[in-house]
C-alpha cells in the first residue's frame, strides 16, 4: 500500500526538482500541504500531488494548442 502523505523529499524526487522548489510551490498553494507533528513539517497528500500533475499536464497541453511550448533548445 501507497503511502497517503509524502514529504516534501519525496515530492522533490517525484518531480525531479530541488527541494525548495517543492517548497516554493507548497508556498505559492500550487500543491496543497499540511503541516503536522511537533516540528510542524509539511506533508502532502499523494492525490493532491496526482492532481497537480493532472494540472500540468493541461496546461502545457494548452500553451502547445496555442503554439506557446518550448521544446527546451535555446
């Protein structure tokens, strides 16, 4: 069984980005997170996380129907 709460650790190796990027994006409420236990660390839930992506997923969808995604070459 999947765990239903990760860390902003697992969150980070998910996405393949730094964890204060995680961090920013916990901040910004892009990713909803709870803060939990003594040292008040934050937690997502796994399907929050899904549903971020989900997110992402259209929206690049969108800028490539509107001719605005970079195929990441300079």
């Amino acid at each position: 069984m999947a765990p239903r709460f990760l860390t902003l650790a697992d969150v980070s190796e998910i996405l393949n980005i730094s964890a204060p990027q995680a961090y920013a994006l916990v901040r910004s409420g892009d990713l909803p997170a709870i803060q939990i236990g003594g040292r008040m660390q934050w937690r997502v839930e796994a399907s929050e996380l899904e549903r971020y992506i989900e997110r992402m997923y259209a929206e690049t969808r969108a800028r490539n129907a509107q001719g605005a995604v970079s195929d990441g070459t300079v």
